[in-house]
C-alpha cells in the first residue's frame, strides 16, 4: 500500500491548500470526538451527582458544540478530500488513455477492446475511493484515535492497558486478511475486464448475432462469465466482512475485562462514576474507528491491485518510439529501401523497394493476405520496419514526429470509421470546423447530394459507427474526410469497396483530378479502380513480384494476367 501512495504522490503536488482544509475539518472531527467523549465526566459528576446548577446551563451548550464541530469538519474535510481525490483520478484518467493512445497497434491488436476499456474505465474507478475516500478516512480516523486514547489515558491508564491491549492482538490476522483481500481484488479486476470485453464484443457483433439467432448462445456465454465474477465479488465480501467479528470479538473480551477491573475501583472509591463512564464512552467511540480503519485497508487493497494495472500501462514504453524532427514543407518524395516487416515472428514484407514522387501513383494489387496493407501501415508509422528504411523527401521517417508525419498523410479503408458526432465534425476529424470546406469535400466525395437532404444538413448528427446511413454514405464521408486533409499522400485502401457503379464512375473523375499534386497509393482488387495508377506494383506473400505500367505487367507478369483476365479502365 506504501508503493500505491508513492505512486500518486507526483499528483498530490498541487493540492496544498485544499490538503489544508481537509486536514483542519479531520482535526475538528478528532478534537470534537475526544472532547464529546470527556464531556460525559462532568455531565455525570457535576449534574447528576453534586447537582451542579451552573454546570447544567454550560454543559449541554458545551455538548452542542461539540457536535457541531464534529459535523461541520466532517463536511470540510469531506468536500476537500473528494476534491482531491475526483481531480486525481480526472488527470490520471486522462494521462492513461493519452499513454495507451501513444501505443504501436500491435498493443491493440493483441488486446481486446473491452480489457482496454475496463483498464481506462473499471480500474481508474476502484482507485477513485482510495484517493478520496479511504486516503482521508485514514487521516480522519487515525487522528480521531490519537485523541481518544489521550482520553482514555487521561481518565485511567490502568484500564486503558486492558481496554487498549485489543490493538496489537488484531494486528496478525487482519495483516493476513489484507493479504488475502489483495489476491481476490487482482482475480475480480481481471474477471470484470473479461466481462467488459464480452460485452463489447457482444455489442460489437449483434448484427450477425441476430442474423444467426445467436441470442440464447449469447447470453447463456455471458451467464457463465457473470457468474465467475459473482463468486469472486461474495469472496471478496467474506474475506473482507470478516474483520468485523474480530473486531467486535476481541473489544468485548476487553470491555468485559475493563467492566469487572473498573467497577472493583469505583466501588472503592478509586475512581469515579463520571471518569469510569467517560473512560467507556470513549472506548467505545475508539474501537468505531479501529473497525473502520480495518475494514478501509481491506478495501485498499481492491484499489492496490487496480492501481498496479494502471501503473502496468503508465510505466509501458511504447515500441515505436517518437522521432525528434518535425516534417516540414510539402512532401516531395516517398522511398522504401529494402523494406521487411515481422509481424509475431510471421514475415509480412520483404525485400519492398519502390519510389514515388509528387504527382506519381502506385496500385497494390495481389490476393488476400500478400502485404498491402501491411506495406502503408508502415508509412504512417503504425507499425515499425524490422529491415531498410521508409524515407520521405530522403529522410528516415522514424527520424519525424509521428503528428508531423501523420498530419500529412490521409488514409481510407474499407473498414469505415464514422462518430457519433454531427456530418461537419466527422468530416473535419482532428481539425476545426470550415463549412464551406467540409461542403467542398463532401462535393468531391459525391456525398453532398444525400448530405443536402438531410433536414439537419451538414449538422446532423450521425449514429455510432454511422448506422443511420448506408455503407456507401458511409464511405463517402469516409472519403470526404481525407480529401477535406488536404494531405500531400493520398491512401486508398479498398476505399471504393461500397460504392456503387454510377458513383464509383463519378468519384473516379473527381478522384483523378485530386491526385494531381499528391502521392497516391491504390490497394484496390476491381480494375476499373486500379486503373486511376501509373503504376502498379503486384504483390505475393510479402514480395514484389512484379512493378510497372498496366502495358508491362500484362505483358510480362503472368500472375497479373491471373488476377485481372480483363483489360484495366
């Protein structure tokens, strides 16, 4: 738990006069809990038993006060404590999804979405309470404690031996329940990132759930995932409740003990009925807060595991790492130098070499699986080369900035990315709203025309994943948000996959005139759409196989002439 605290300490930094607050309302609380505790003395001694008149009008204003305090620094030192707390959690929520977000993908494709979601999500959560809460629970109550045991030493430090012997006798078994607590909070963490990521792939699939009437296989799938995180969350009460027993245990052995002990002295005349009742009112407000501490640093440790999935991705360095040099000017030149890529010890490339210039475009074409889209991941630095080098105007690319680099470069795919965000916004994505340019694109992409009857225009917000538009609108603003980029390298990845004829036709001539002052790659498989290349490059298992115009390949690639048995454009 002292390695959770350091690690949140850098946060902590900037909270000085807040700290202050919340220490000043704990200080009340502690001083208001001794002083209520001692007030029963003279309530017992000067009231009831020398019939004290004085005392019976300044007493109960005392008592009063004394609540009052209590309440009033609570509140403080509430309301200053979740501040904290609430903020840390906003900024260390914020720093975890920026850190993930500067991951390579091979981070992503490895992992599931629903675990990823569940770190960003569920872990930040179960901390929320051990920066707020619990971190000012323990000031409170430890300070409430100090001043209850002077109390109780004050009234008689004979009995406060017997009645305080408790705190060192739970120390070992509340040491091995915490220990075991940390273990079944780390297994329920895991089990609920499980369940999130069966949840978004769920949500993610129920298309083809339902046109496959896979909702019973479904749910009775998550049932069972439910259920395993169910047992481990009652695992978690039975090690954690179990404190209270103990507790309430071993303080009734010391009570009963102080009772036989204390009622021999006040029959003596030793002590008297005041200072014996304010010395068990204070104990028996003392023993509140040791149960509470207890059970708080079994709750920690659900906060400690998730703490160290967190740090787990904070103290991650990404694999790609961020070049130095920002790119500057227009691109003129894009090279691959005896390209390689291993993908988990698979050979995705190899050998890749070719070079474009401004104005000048290349088609990858070749079966499923042979490296296209492997090949411009590496441009935008989505994966890294394991051999050769990937230059732009003759500078090594992992010498750039990643947002230099990737701000010049625009990329649609066939896998189509849409928001649940207005038209103008997806469109605009990573810049500031131009209408008039985001009307331009939307004209270039042959979108404007469904756009434009639309009653909210260009304004109307789109479903998640655009499910209020077909696929082909879909990738038209797909296709309108890269030509709105202005990019100086154009990537078109299967981009007109969903397009029907008549618009594919229309797209192509405004696609040709777009091309113009740009570096364009095509990964296309229709020949009408590979046609709109100078160059086409075929590509099998990861190798060039052949490069050159449509008239050499045909010529002189067999294997292109397999693939395309009719003549491009």
């Amino acid at each position: 738990m002292k390695q959770f605290f350091k690690r949140f300490a850098p946060y902590m930094g900037g909270y000085k006069l807040y700290f202050f607050y919340a220490i000043l309302g704990t200080a009340m609380v502690a001083g208001a809990s001794g002083a209520s505790a001692y007030l029963v003395k003279p309530v017992l001694d000067e009231i009831f038993i020398n019939k004290d008149v004085a005392m019976l009008a300044i007493l109960p204003w005392l008592v009063v006060l004394a609540y009052f305090c209590k309440g009033f620094g609570g509140y403080i030192q509430t309301y200053f404590m979740n501040y904290i707390g609430q903020d840390i959690v906003r900024r260390v929520r914020d720093e975890l999804l920026g850190r993930m977000l500067s991951f390579e993908m091979t981070f992503f494709n490895r992992r599931r979405t629903g675990e990823l979601i569940s770190r960003v999500v569920n872990d930040i959560n179960a901390i929320q309470s051990a920066v707020s809460t619990y971190f000012a629970d323990y000031v409170k109550e430890g300070l409430t404690i100090v001043v209850l045991v002077g109390v109780v030493i004050y009234q008689s430090p004979e009995l406060a031996f017997y009645g305080l012997v408790v705190m060192p006798l739970a120390l070992y078994p509340l040491t091995l329940l915490a220990k075991k607590m940390k273990k079944v909070s780390k297994r329920t963490q895991e089990k609920n990132s499980d369940v999130t990521s069966r949840l978004a792939e769920i949500f993610n699939n129920v298309e083809l759930i339902k046109s496959n009437s896979g909702e019973r296989f479904e749910v009775t799938s998550f049932a069972k995932e439910n259920r395993k995180l169910f047992d481990l969350n009652m695992k978690s009460v039975r090690v954690s409740e179990l404190t209270s027993p103990l507790m309430e245990t071993l303080g009734a052995l010391a009570v009963a003990v102080v009772i036989v002990v204390g009622g021999h002295q006040v029959i003596d005349e030793k002590l008297t009925v005041g200072s014996f009742f304010s010395f068990m009112t204070a104990l028996f407000m003392l023993y509140t807060p040791i149960k509470r501490l207890s059970g708080i640093y079994n709750k920690m440790q659900s906060a400690v595991a998730a703490g160290e999935r967190i740090f787990e991705m904070m103290e991650r360095e990404p694999l790609i790492k961020d070049g130095e040099k920002e790119l500057e000017g227009k691109i003129e030149s894009l090279e691959f130098k005896e390209v390689g890529l291993l993908y988990e010890e698979k050979r995705a490339l190899e050998g890749i070499s070719f070079t474009l210039k401004k104005g000048e475009s290349l088609a990858l074409v070749g079966d499923s699986g042979g490296g296209k889209s492997s090949l411009v991941s590496l441009i935008l630095r989505l994966y890294e080369a394991s051999e050769g080098e990937v230059l732009i105007n003759q500078e090594k690319i992992r010498h750039l900035t990643q947002k230099s680099l990737r701000s010049r470069i625009a990329i649609v795919t066939q896998r189509i990315f849409i928001f649940n965000d207005t038209i103008a916004h997806n469109v605009a994505y990573g810049e500031a709203v131009d209408r008039e340019r985001v009307k331009e694109a939307l004209q270039k992409a042959r979108a404007w025309d469904f756009v434009e009857t639309l009653e909210e225009g260009i304004d109307t917000i789109l479903d998640e994943f655009g499910a209020n538009l077909s696929g082909g609108q879909r990738q038209r603003i797909a296709i309108a948000r890269a030509i709105y980029k202005n990019p100086d390298i154009l990537i078109l990845d299967e981009a007109t996959s969903a397009l029907d004829n008549k618009t594919e036709t229309e797209f192509k001539e405004a696609l040709a005139e777009i091309m113009r002052d740009k570096i364009t790659l095509i990964v296309a498989h229709r020949p009408s759409t590979v046609s709109l290349a100078q160059k086409i490059a075929l590509l099998k298992e990861g190798k060039i196989l052949a490069i050159g115009t449509q008239e050499e390949l045909v010529q002189y690639s067999p294997e292109f002439t397999k693939i395309f048995h009719q003549p491009l454009g």
